[in-house]
C-alpha cells in the first residue's frame, strides 16, 4: 500500500522524481523549476533523440522495461502525463 504525501501517492512522487533526473541528464542542465505541468518539448527542448535517452534512464532507474508499442505522443506531452503513463506501466 502507498502513503500519501500532498496529495500524491509515494510512488509516483518516486516517478516525477526519476523522469527529472532523467530529463536532467539527457538535457545536460540543471531543471530546478520542473513542474508536473512542464511540456517535455516546447518547453525543455526535449527531441526524439532524447525522448529514447530519457526512456533508457527511466526503466534502469525503475528496474523495469516499456513496451515501446505502448506509448503515444500524448504521454509525452508533459512531466505529469509520462508520469501517469509510466506510473500505470508500473502498477500493471
């Protein structure tokens, strides 16, 4: 069972935690105002190239693998929407 913390269960909060560290490697800078509601491309400069990058960081963080059929552009959209998807990925 997770515990909430702000509203968030712990989790996820690990998730959001995981991609910025990713986001932050991948982007090769610091992102100190990273929100759940930042746009992966049109605010971070994220590309394909990158998106692939950030994945492989993710599921080695996560001790998981994705399904590269899975996902859509729109899990990409923003932080909030990869760490829904990758959240769901997760608990299923």
């Amino acid at each position: 069972m997770s515990t909430a913390i702000n509203g968030i269960t712990e989790p996820r909060q690990r998730v959001v935690d995981v991609i910025g560290v990713a986001l932050a490697q991948v982007l090769d800078r610091p992102l100190p105002e990273l929100t759940e509601d930042s746009k992966l491309f049109e605010e971070l400069g994220l590309d394909s190239t990158g998106v692939l990058e950030m994945l492989m960081l993710i599921e080695e963080s996560l001790g998981t693998e994705f399904e590269s059929e899975g996902f859509q552009m729109s899990h990409f959209h923003s932080v909030g929407a990869l760490a829904d998807f990758v959240s769901d990925a997760l608990d299923g």
